[in-house]
C-alpha cells in the first residue's frame, strides 16, 4: 500500500515587505530632520494637531512614492517636501467641496507675530491663499519659491498674498465639553484596570488599531499587539537603553509602571491622554483619538512616536510631556 504523497511545502515569504520597509526607514533617516518643519508648516494650513499630523504623515508616503518614481533627489529638500504637502492639502480640500468661510478683517493685521504664534494659526482663507501666507510669511520663501510650490505665477502669488492678509482672523473660543461617551468611559476603566481582555472586548469586528505612521491592525477575535503595548510597553521603555524599542536620549527616567489613561474634551473631541510614571514624576507620552460605534470602539489612533503633535497638543492642554522620537527603530538601514 502506497503511503500519501506529503503536502507541498509553503511557498517562502516573499522578502518585499521588508525590503520597503527598509526603504521607507532609510528615506525617514535622511528626512528627519525636515519633520518639525513640516509638521509646523501642516499646523498652519489644517485647523486641529491631528489633522496636521495625518497632513505630515501623508506628505511623507507622497514624497517617498514620488522618489521610487522619479528615482532622483531633489535639490532642494525643503522646499520640495513643502511643496508636497501644499499639492495634497489644497487638492483635499477641494476634493471635499466644503466651503471655506471667509469674513472680512475688522482690525489691522498684526505683522509675522500674530500669524505665527505658537503654531496655532487657524485662518479662514482659501486654500491657495493660506498656503501662499503661510510660506511668505512664516517660512519666508520668496515670491518665486512660493509660485513653484502652488505650481502659479509670481502674480497669483502677489494677489493670493494680498487678499489672504486682509482675512486673518483669531481661533473661535472653545465650547463646554458634553459627556463622555460610555465607550471611551469604558476603554479608560478597563485601561486603568490592567484588564486587556476586556479592552479587546470593547473593539468591535474589524476595528482599527494603529500607531500612527508606524502600524495599524485590525480586530479579528484575537488579542491586539498594539494594545498590548499601549498597556504594558512601559516595561520595555524603562528598559530602552539595553532591550532597545526607542532610543536610550527619549527614556527620561521612564518607571515599568503601567500608563493610566485620562479624558480630556479638546477642540471639539474627547482625547485620551496616556500618563507615564518617571522617576521625577507622570508626563503625558501618548494621546488617543478613539471612533466610537454605539457602545464600543470601531478605531484607536495612539500618537506615541509624533512629537511635535505632542508638544503642541500637551501644551495647549497644559500638562507635561515627554518625547518619544520619531523613529519606531534603533539601527540603520
């Protein structure tokens, strides 16, 4: 009696993905440097942090897909990365086809100061306008450089400036906070709990959970590596400068003490704010923004390895913060 044949063997994984991965690591070495600048340049043309960094996150994929293309670096890396995030940020908004509110300025306009303070600058002007404020004013490109990013002429560029510095108007005051949704209520006590089962539980089918620009996963009945890490990775960041997970200079004194989650009503949203115990006391070192779906969660977004969302966001909060770096890796590529 002949014996059954064994089955193939599986096919090797295939080296792709970490073959970009590797890539996508090098090209955010090399443009590291850039972030803060765009992250603040994304700060002036969106109106919440967080639409900044989706911004700032985008404008990165966009730029590293357009070097596979082109295979060529720019020469002028700044400008080009500005550039970028301008084309993307003027098509969106009029993909979206909701219309900008403009009202007429009942004050002079104040000179840089007012247009650049504290990164906050919310203005009601067109897209085209904001944009081209913002490079002139803030970043101080000439007439020239401007026109090549919004891809115009000098004398658009001219109008654009003109009509945009008549327009610029002061953050609306903030509302009163409604109630805390009983699924965010939930999410905290079970946080603060310890209980990772019962956060899973709370995540409906197929809900998101990411760490924003560096991974996303999505339920499927099985326990979450990101919440896992949300919950217990302090153990692993009190032990950075020999395990590794982020780099020794961001430690500060970390505990291996897990987080405590806290709510916070800011610019229209409930946040979470997640707390780290250190030696000289708690900082804020990560803010969640959670979907909700009746009484569960249909999304998580943890900004862990954003700083400058952090710093902008923690600061308008008025509570401490500590930075985690921009990079999710420790060696080079």
């Amino acid at each position: 009696m002949s014996r059954p044949e064994a089955p193939p063997a599986p096919p090797p994984p295939s080296p792709l993905p970490a073959s970009v991965r590797g890539c996508w690591q090098r090209f955010l070495n090399d443009y590291e440097a850039l972030r803060p600048e765009l992250y603040r340049y994304s700060r002036h043309l969106t109106r919440t942090p967080w639409d900044a960094e989706d911004l700032t996150q985008d404008t990165l994929m966009r730029a590293f897909v357009t070097l596979a293309q082109t295979g060529e670096s720019p020469p002028n890396p700044r400008a080009w990365l500005l550039r970028v995030a301008s084309n993307l940020w003027i098509d969106r908004v009029r993909k979206s086809r909701e219309p900008i509110e403009v009202e007429p300025a009942t004050a002079p306009v104040e000179p840089r100061a007012q247009r650049e303070a504290a990164g906050t600058l919310l203005v009601r002007l067109s897209p085209q306008e904001r944009a081209a404020v913002v490079l002139k004013d803030v970043f101080d490109l000439t007439l020239e450089e401007v026109a090549e990013a919004l891809s115009t002429s000098v004398g658009a560029v001219k109008a654009a400036l003109h009509r945009g510095r008549g327009k610029l108007l002061e953050l609306p005051a903030g509302e009163a906070a409604p109630a805390l949704p009983a699924a965010l209520n939930a999410f905290c006590e079970a946080f603060n709990a310890r209980d990772l089962p019962r956060l899973q539980a709370l995540l409906v089918d197929g809900a998101s959970v990411e760490v924003v620009g560096v991974s996303t996963e999505y339920a499927q009945g099985g326990p979450s590596k990101i919440l896992g890490g949300m919950l217990f990775g302090s153990a692993r960041l009190a032990e950075a400068e020999t395990r590794g997970g982020i780099e020794a200079r961001f430690v500060e004194k970390a505990l291996a003490v897990p987080p405590r989650l806290e709510a916070r009503f800011h610019r229209g949203e409930w946040l979470l704010l997640s707390w780290y115990a250190h030696a000289d006391g708690e900082a804020v070192r990560a803010v969640n923004r959670l979907a909700v779906s009746g009484d569960r969660v249909a999304r998580v977004l943890n900004y862990f390895f954003t700083p400058d969302f952090l710093a902008e966001v923690c600061a308008e909060l008025g509570v401490p913060f500590r930075s985690n770096g921009y990079r999710f890796w420790l060696t080079g590529c």
